[in-house]
C-alpha cells in the first residue's frame, strides 16, 4: 500500500472541510475518500482526527465573537442569557457522552462499516432533510432547555453512522422542534465544538491517534490540515447563510444521488 501522499491528503482535507458543515455526512465522505485511496482503518482514523481538529478551529474563527460574548456572560458568574445558552449547549452534550463511551463501540461492532451502510445513511440524511423542509417554518428565537436535549439526542445518533450527517440531523431536528432558521444553524455549529473536542482527547489518551505508526507522513497531515482548516471557514460562513435562506433541499437531492452510487458500488464492485 502506497503512502498518503499530500495531494491526496490536500483532497480529502477539503473535502473533510466542506462536508463538516455542508448537509452531506463528513464521516462519510471521508470514508468514501479513504476507500478510494486505499486508506487502513488507523491511518483513516489518524487523518479523520487531524482534520476534524482543523474544522473545530475553523468554527472558532468563524463564530469568535459569539463565543467571547458567550465567555464574557460566563465569567461574570450570573444566571445572564449566555450562562443560560451555554448551559443548554451542555445538556445537548449529555446524550452524545453517554453514547460515545457506553454504546458507540457496541454499535459499531452491530452494524459493522462499509460503504454500504455509508450509503444507507446518506439516503436517510436527504430523508431528514426532505422532511424539515417541508415542515413549517419554526418562529422560536431561542432553543429551549428540551429542544437542546432532543437535538442533542440526535447528534449522538449521527455521530454513530458514517453517512448520517451531524448538521443535517441536527439542523433538521431543530427546524422541526420550531426554531427558526438562524438560531438553529448557530447553536448546532457550536455545541459539537466540545463533543469532537473531546473525542479527539479519548482518541489520543488511548493512543488511536498515532502519526508515526499510522504510515501518514508529517507533510500530509499538515497539508490535510490546513486543507481542511481553509474549506472548512469557507464552508461555515456559507452554510449559515444557506440555513437562514431554507436552501437545504439541493443536499438532499445530493444525498439522494450519492447514496444510490455508493450502495451500487458496494453491492456491485
């Protein structure tokens, strides 16, 4: 098996950049990417670290003022809006906890990977968001105590299934619960900053992150990096916009599309 070389890594760090926040499943596409490069499962998961620590910053940079007037509220120790809308972001982590370190690896096991489970989600993703955009444009400015659990809930579901979009289900979660566009799309981009925070942490205290074993070269983890860091803001700032204009529907056609290749290449190749 040939090195990652940085081009390949360049690709997929772009590729890892636009889906992170585009409605299309990052994991999965990176699982599609890994398997047309002839990835193994540890450099996959070393790379798929990497980048996704690039796509948090991106999200930093992207949303730094509402994070510093988030901090800000924070520290002056009152019950203010934005201790109340940090707490929220911190029931939502509840359930994605809870999954991750008592049932994702049972999961896994069960369902086992491959593309054609990739393929499976990415039909439910177009399904989700198919749904939400038919149902009832949401008027609720603020996400409620309830609705950051349920969306929540549904983050810890995605995060389970290579091809089931992390933004979409939540995105779509949150439309449906009634909230509108703008305070949704925000809230969904920041509560994964801790969970994905924190995955890449556990993966790197049980030593799954490895770039000397893994047979990546520095250079290509760099390149991916940055890669992903660059498409990823991009890709933020344009999402945002996306959600607040109710432009979801073109993804779900693209899930749609996507899924049905890549369950016919699996089941034919």
């Amino acid at each position: 098996m040939e090195e990652l070389s940085w081009l390949q890594a360049l690709i997929l760090g772009i590729v890892q950049g636009l889906t992170e926040y585009l409605p299309v499943s990052s994991s999965g596409h990176l699982a599609i990417g890994g398997a047309l490069f002839g990835l193994n499962g540890e450099e996959n998961l070393t790379f798929t670290i990497a980048v996704h620590a690039a796509t948090v910053l991106s999200t930093i940079v992207v949303l730094w003022k509402e994070i510093f007037d988030l901090l800000s509220g924070l520290f002056k120790f009152k019950w203010n809006e934005e201790t109340q809308y940090l707490f929220k972001i911190a029931v939502s982590m509840v359930p994605v906890l809870v999954v991750g370190l008592f049932f994702k690896d049972y999961v896994e096991a069960f369902f086992g990977g491959g593309l054609l489970l990739v393929g499976a989600m990415l039909l439910l993703t177009a399904a989700l968001l198919l749904f939400s955009y038919n149902a009832q444009s949401g008027s609720k400015s603020k996400i409620s105590v309830k609705d950051a659990f349920i969306i929540g809930l549904s983050q810890a579901v995605a995060a389970l299934f290579p091809g089931l979009s992390r933004s979409g289900t939540t995105i779509s979660t949150g439309l449906l619960l009634g909230n509108n566009k703008k305070t949704i799309a925000q809230f969904s981009f920041l509560m994964v900053i801790i969970p994905i925070l924190g995955e890449a942490f556990l993966d790197l205290v049980k030593g799954d992150f490895s770039a000397s074993q893994s047979g990546i070269s520095t250079t290509a983890l760099v390149v991916g990096f940055l890669a992903a860091f660059i498409s990823g803001t991009i890709a933020c700032k344009w999402m945002l916009n996306l959600v607040k204009k109710g432009k979801l529907i073109y993804f779900a056609y693209y899930c749609i599309a996507a899924g049905l290749l890549v369950i016919g290449f699996s089941l034919f190749k």
